[in-house]
C-alpha cells in the first residue's frame, strides 16, 4: 500500500507543473499555427496552380518543381549556393580558428583584437551588403589603391565562370562574382567562429597540453594531435549554423548584387522573391520555399538527432 501511495503521488501532477504547461500552451499553439502551419501552407501552394493574380488551388503535382529543375536561372542558384556554402563555411572556420589561437597566446590587448574582429556581427546583413557594394565596386573602392598596380578586377560584375563545363542548361563551375559575396560573408560571420572557438581553447584543461609536450609533442603535434580533436563539436556547430545562414542567404546578395549579369550571383533566396512578389508566380516562389527547406533540413535533422542521441 505504502508504495503505491508513493507512486500515485509521483505521477500526480502539481500546481507548478499546471502553471508551466500554462505559460507553454500559447506558445505552442502560436508556434504549431505561424510556424508549422504555414510550412503546410506554402507545401499545399507548391502543388496547385496558383501562379497568378487569381487563385488556383487546383492540384498541379510537381509541375512546378519540374520546371524549377529545368529552369536556367534555378540551376544556376543551385551552382552559386554550392560554392558560396563551401567557400563561406570553410573560410570561415579556417580564419576563425586561426584567429582565436593567435588570440589564445594571451596577447596584449586581446580584448581590443576580440572587440574588433566581433563588430560586424552587430551589423546587420543589409548594411554589409551596401558597404561591401561601394569597397568593390569596380571603378571606386579597392580598385582606386590596385590601380596602381595595374589590377582592376571586375569583382561582383565578373561573369567569367572558373572552370566551368556544361552541365545541364548552364556552365557548372565557379563563378568569380560570387567570391566577392563569399568575402563580404566572411568578414561579418568570422567574428561568431572566432569566439566559439575560443571559447573552447579557453575550456581545454592545460595539464593536457603540457603532458603531450612531457611526452616530446612539438607545438604543431599537441595543436594536431589534442587540440584539434577537442574542438571537433564545436566545429560541427560552426558548419551547420554557418550552412544554415548560406542556404537560405538573402539579404546580403539582394543589397550587394542583385541577381547579377547571367545570374552569376543569384541564389533561390531572391529568385524567391523576385517570382513571388514581382511577377506573382505564388506556386513557383512556393515551390522555391520547400525546396530552401529541404536543403537547410539536409543539414540541421542529423545534427539534431545526433545531438539527442548524444544527450540520451
């Protein structure tokens, strides 16, 4: 008796308990309504024959995912996600990192340094964009000090692809336009990774360093062999938030560039906007959506279930 008193009395559910589910009762049904709603919303869009000014919600099937596939401008965003994404992220590790050991070597100043490379992250991706646009422009900018060595690249109006071939309606290769995104990208996100990073340099027990160095490490081994192998979650992080922000990137392109000449530096982000809000292609620009969604959940659905699995 005593201990099915104790068990019914575990399972009841207390007034604290009630008050919780209260306060998360608004918020789940708001999140479930404007969130997961509207995800079926745009889905059901995608499939009818909605591209115009009057609805139609007559079923379409993928009608409008085929011809996205098929479309030249479509494939070409694709083109410019995939090298956008992994010059963005890439670029982004490798100087975040280096930068954060540089600034782990308890430097003088290292508060100044941290201070300085974390700025642009309190910038908003429209005012880089449009600062970004004027340093790069091809007649001011960067290009009035590399004239005098006779450079003058063309940056984001270059439409010259980089070892490119044919692949289906489009030349797959790198466009150099879109370098100059990569970099104006790479400048204001450099700044989360550095400070991720560091975070974890300063979370490393400093016995193990200096027992590898015991056991004859060079200081290139103890960062290879140690380090590097410790900071490995938090470059799991790195590279999933930082692919999530390049996937579904929209206003730094539509400040900076535009779509560009040949859309060398369109990404489906603005093609989006530009079928849904200007030529009222409602089922196109919905289609677009789902497939943004499905890129972004390649990336973030394992590492959510991996890091559940982690945690149970």
């Amino acid at each position: 008796m005593a201990k099915e008193v104790q068990l019914k009395s575990k399972k009841r559910i207390t007034k604290d308990h009630w008050t919780a589910i209260a306060f998360l009762i608004p918020s789940f049904i708001l999140i479930l309504v404007f969130v997961y709603g509207f995800i079926g919303w745009t889905g059901y869009v995608s499939v009818s024959n909605y591209n115009s000014l009057i609805p139609d919600f007559s079923f379409a099937g993928l009608k409008n995912y085929i011809y996205l596939f098929n479309d030249f401008r479509f494939q070409a965003d694709l083109r410019n996600t995939l090298f956008f994404t992994i010059l963005f992220i890439g670029l982004v590790i490798v100087i975040g990192m280096g930068l954060a050991i540089l600034i782990d070597q308890k430097l003088k100043g290292e508060a100044i340094f941290r201070n300085i490379f974390l700025f642009p992250m309190a910038l908003s991706f429209i005012v880089t964009g449009v600062v970004w646009q004027w340093l790069l422009n091809p007649s001011t900018g960067f290009n009035q000090f590399l004239s005098v060595f006779g450079i003058q690249p063309k940056w984001y109006t270059d439409t010259n692809i980089l070892a490119g071939f044919e692949w289906g309606s489009i030349e797959f290769g790198l466009p150099v336009a879109i370098i100059a995104v990569v970099i104006a990208a790479v400048w204001q996100m450099t700044g989360f990774s550095l400070a991720m990073y560091l975070a974890g340099l300063r979370g490393i027990p400093d016995e193990l360093r200096e027992a590898a160095r015991m056991d004859g490490a060079s200081e290139f081994q103890v960062y290879r062999k140690v380090v590097l192998p410790m900071l490995m979650p938090i470059t799991m992080s790195v590279i999933i938030i930082m692919a999530h922000i390049s996937l579904k990137i929209f206003d730094l392109i539509y400040a900076m560039t535009g779509s560009g000449a040949n859309f060398v530096t369109d990404v489906p982000g603005v093609y989006m906007f530009e079928t849904t809000f200007r030529g009222n292609y409602y089922a196109n620009g919905a289609a677009i959506a789902i497939i943004m969604l499905l890129l972004v959940a390649v990336f973030i659905v394992p590492y959510l279930w991996n890091s559940r699995k982690g945690e149970q």
